[in-house]
C-alpha cells in the first residue's frame, strides 16, 4: 500500500505515503485524508482558496471527526488537482509526529488516551 513517488524536482514526494481513513481539520472545516505520510498528505474535497504554494496551518488531525487531536503543523500546498490538495509538511513538533505515527500504524489506544486527557 505504501507509494514512493519521483525524488527529482522540490515537489516531488520523497516519503512513503500510505493509504489511511483519517481526517485534516484546518480554517475552521474538516477534511478527508486521501493518503498520508511524515512528509505529507493529500486532501480531498476541498474547495476552498488555497492554491499552489499557498502556506497554511493545519490545526487538527484524527482517525475521524469525533476523535481529532489539536495540532499545529506548518504546510504549503505543493499541487492542487481539482478538489485534491498536495501538502507538504514544513515542520512537525513531538506531538503532531505522534499524531502521524499513531494514525499510519492505526493505533486506536493513541486516540483513545488523547480524548480522555
């Protein structure tokens, strides 16, 4: 299931990007995951503005939409294709790396932990 993708141009996946049902929240609304990596992750259904190079802040992520855990992960819009965003990570702290681990391995005890704090 994991892809690598191209390693020649800036824009090019360099990371392994898994196929994960999870969700991105970010500008007050809440996304599907369509894959996702420690680089990265595709977005689907988004019609907002952000375009191409665009930097933007993710806020939360999570198996689901009942079980997001608040993050701040820095990240610029590497593509967009239609409704699909391409975003690349430019900087993760302890607990959104975490995070990330925690949905790539489906570790549910994570999010379990997390909701009861």
């Amino acid at each position: 299931m994991a892809r690598v993708v191209g390693t020649t141009h800036e824009h090019h996946r360099k990371d392994n990007r898994l196929e994960v049902a999870a969700c991105v929240s970010f500008a007050g609304n809440v996304y599907q995951i369509v894959d996702i990596g420690f680089g990265g992750l595709g977005i689907g259904g988004y019609e907002g503005e952000l375009m191409t190079g665009s930097e933007f802040m993710i806020d939360g992520l999570g198996p689901d939409e009942d079980n997001i855990v608040a993050v701040r992960i820095d990240c610029t819009v590497a593509r967009r294709l239609g409704n699909q965003l391409g975003v690349g990570f430019i900087e993760l702290d302890s607990l959104s790396y975490d995070v990330l681990d925690a949905l790539m391995m489906r570790r549910k005890k994570f999010f379990e932990k997390m909701k009861n704090r």
